[in-house]
C-alpha cells in the first residue's frame, strides 16, 4: 500500500458517511408505513430526520474527504437517489394519503411535482459551483408539513403545490443554507432556530399551540425567500 493511500480508520469513516446518507431510505419507508397508519406524527419526524442527515452529511462527506477514500462511489448520485425518494416520493405519498389534495387534481398533481422534481434533480446545473440551487429545490416535505399543519382548504393547497412545481423550471437561484457565503452564519442560525420549532411542533402536532409555532416557524420561509431572491437579482453570492 502507498504512503499516500488513506488508512483503515479513514476509509470507515468514509462507509460511515455513505451509511449515514444511506440511512434516510429506510427512514423514507418507516414514514410511509407511518403514513398508511394514518399516523402523521411520526410520518413527520422520520421526514425529519432525513432532512437532518441530508443537512450534515455533505459537511461529513467534505471533512472525510470520501471522493478521495472511496472514488469508485459517487455519493452525489447516491444522494441525489436517497433525496428524490425521501423528499419527493415520501411526502408526494403523504399528500394523497392524507387527502391534502382535491380529489380531482390528485393525478395531475402527482404528475407535476415527480416530474418536475425529476428535472430538477437531473438538471446539470441543480447546484451551481457557488453554492445555489437552480429552481425550486424540492423541499416537499416541508410543503407537506405546513399543508397539513396549517389545514387551508384543498384548493389552496393545490394552488401552492402547482406554483412550487413550476417554480422547479423557473431558473431563480436558492440559497443553500449551509453553504452560500453571504449571511450564512445568521441562515444556519435562524435555520436550526426553525428546526427547534418545527421538530417542537411536530412533538406536540394535534396541541393548540403547534399550529401558532408552525405559523411563527414560517418567518424563516420568508427569510429563506426574501434572500435568494435579493442574492439573484444582484448577482451575489
């Protein structure tokens, strides 16, 4: 073996990450299975969690340095696969399930969002080398959550679903929380700020003040908005 070849406790760390991001498929599963129990609860919180493993694994991944330890496995593609299935698949399944959709719309609807999803994520330029997402990042779980926390009338709801789905064709530039330089330390914090709230939400779903929670969790959407728009229209990063 080479002096420069990584050594046994750094190509387990590697596995681990690959694992980690792994993990939120069968989380995916288990929040289906919630999902046909008619439990949204922790339909929810298996969402959940796949989203913080998606928020941590790519710093995993970089710190690890897993496409030199392990280059014959793509873990952009493995996590463009785990993201489709737990952010499209999963919550798209929620909506029908739940009857969040007017029955009328639920085909096309399904249609749309997985479509448009899929061209999202192929799309070559889906994240840009400066750290945006083009388009409509895909974030149905969250769409998911607020349709149903909020409980507006169906026809709303699938006014809101349409317009995000279009909005995965509209090339506006979304931050990516994590990553775009400008304000991130107040995006990370006002991030995990948001994600007390809503997983403090999702614990108590169904209590009277989860849905006043939900509500004040939504001035972070604002915010999420508000700026990649300002950063798009300038030009910035």
């Amino acid at each position: 073996m080479s002096a420069s070849a990584p050594g046994p406790a750094r190509q387990l760390a590697a596995w681990g990450v690959h694992l980690l991001t792994a993990s939120s498929v069968p989380a995916g599963i288990l929040a289906l299975r919630a999902t046909v129990n008619g439990d949204a609860s922790t339909a929810f919180l298996w969402m959940a969690y796949t989203i913080a493993i998606d928020a941590i694994d790519g710093t995993l991944a970089r710190a690890v340095g897993v496409k030199q330890v392990l280059p014959w496995v793509d873990g952009a593609r493995l996590d463009d696969l785990v993201d489709y299935f737990t952010y499209v698949v999963v919550p798209v399944f929620f909506l029908l399930q739940m009857r969040l959709l007017p029955p009328t719309l639920e085909l096309p609807l399904t249609v749309l969002v997985t479509a448009a999803s899929g061209y999202g994520f192929s799309q070559t330029a889906a994240k840009t080398a400066d750290h945006f997402f083009t388009g409509f990042p895909s974030y149905w779980n969250i769409v998911a959550f607020y349709l149903y926390v909020l409980g507006w009338p169906l026809a709303l709801n699938a006014a809101v679903i349409a317009f995000f789905a279009v909005g995965v064709f509209v090339p506006l530039r979304y931050i990516y929380p994590s990553r775009t330089p400008t304000l991130r330390g107040l995006t990370v914090t006002l991030g995990i700020a948001w994600g007390v709230a809503v997983l403090w939400a999702l614990l108590h779903l169904g209590a009277p003040g989860a849905r006043t929670v939900t509500v004040a969790s939504l001035a972070y959407v604002v915010y999420y908005f508000a700026l990649s728009t300002a950063l798009h229209v300038h030009g910035r990063g």
